[in-house]
C-alpha cells in the first residue's frame, strides 16, 4: 500500500512552522477570500491548509489525520485496487477546496478575514473512513479507543460549538463542509462502500 498520509503530514508540519517564525510567510499564504477574489490570489485556497495557527492546532490537526488518514488509503485501495491512492488523493485535495467554498463567498469582500489549517481535509478523511467502517476502533492520542462514527460526532459537536464561539484564525466552519464532501465523495467514487456502510449500521450488535 501507498502511504500518502505521512508525506502530507511532514509537508504540514514542515509549512506550519516556518510559519510560527515567519510572518511574512503566514501572510503571503494562509487563506484570505479578498486577496483571491480582488487580487486572484487562488494558491491560498490550497496553500492556507499547510498553515495552522498555533502548535495545538497543529498537532491536533496531525494526529487526527495520522489516526485516520491510512485507515481510510486503505480502504480506498480495497475498493479500488491500484486506483485507490489517486482516489485518495483526490479526497484530502479535493476538501481543500470544497470546505473553502462558503467561506470564500461569505468574506470575499472582507479583507481583514484570514483562516489556515488542514480542518476541512482532515475533516474529509475522518467522514469517509466512517462512510466504509463506522464502528472500527480508532485509538486516537493513543490512548482513546473509540469506534470512528462516535469521533465523528464528537468532532461535528466540538467545531458546530467553536464556529459560533471562538475569534480565532482557525475556519471552523471547514470542518463540517469537509466531512460532507468525505462523505459523499466517498459515496460517488466507490459506491460499494454504500452498501457496506448500511449493512454495519443494521447489523450492529
């Protein structure tokens, strides 16, 4: 199997913080809908996902898509033999993008708006690895074992409570446009995985 996760963790975390001492770096990349709307800047759609506001941020970000993120390339080749890491990497770009949509129109004449952070794409991973196994035993931080249906719902709870309450530069918001766009890519480009998603979730026991 392919391993595509950990290059885009190691770009990650290599951009976050060259970042965390380079304000000029933060600046030019992270992700503002005025500078690609008036300036057609549209790198920062891409480039603000490789950019994290703080170290927390960060390593959260990370250690969720390190949990999820080979689960879920597995799967993918699974479903779709040697297409399965193109598809993959179709998912985790493809959010990028997709998450950003409705923040892009809700501040692109606002040019003091700016966000970074993997959220979306992470996100995206999280929900399509629950689409084809919901009730496999995630260990995330290494210590917490919980099926991946009930992280899921754990991170929809923590972003919908974040978006509407924190003043941060993190684009909380992203995250729930990412797990819907998982989710339904992952519906559309292995469609098996549909009937293997209701199968376990009428065959709980």
């Amino acid at each position: 199997m392919q391993n595509i996760t950990l290059p885009i963790i190691l770009v990650t975390v290599v951009f976050s913080v060259l970042a965390f001492n380079k304000s000029e770096l933060m600046a030019r990349y992270q992700f503002n809908a005025y500078m690609i709307s008036h300036r057609n800047q549209w790198y920062r759609f891409l480039t603000g996902a490789f950019l994290h506001a703080d170290w927390m941020h960060l390593i959260v970000n990370m250690l969720v898509l390190w949990s999820f993120g080979e689960a879920t390339e597995f799967y993918f080749e699974l479903g779709l033999g040697k297409f399965g890491p193109l598809a993959y990497f179709g998912l985790y770009f493809g959010s990028i993008f997709a998450s950003s949509i409705s923040t892009y129109r809700k501040h692109k004449n606002d040019h003091w708006y700016n966000a970074v952070g993997a959220s979306g794409a992470v996100s995206a991973v999280l929900f399509s690895s629950v689409v084809f196994a919901p009730f496999s035993k995630i260990l995330l931080y290494g210590v917490l074992p919980l099926p991946a249906l009930v992280w899921a719902a754990l991170y929809v709870a923590y972003s919908v409570y974040s978006s509407r309450n924190s003043n941060d530069n993190i684009n909380h918001d992203a995250h729930l446009w990412g797990g819907a766009f998982g989710m339904i890519y992952t519906l559309i480009v292995c469609p098996s995985a549909a009937q293997g998603f209701i199968y376990q979730i009428t065959n709980i026991r």
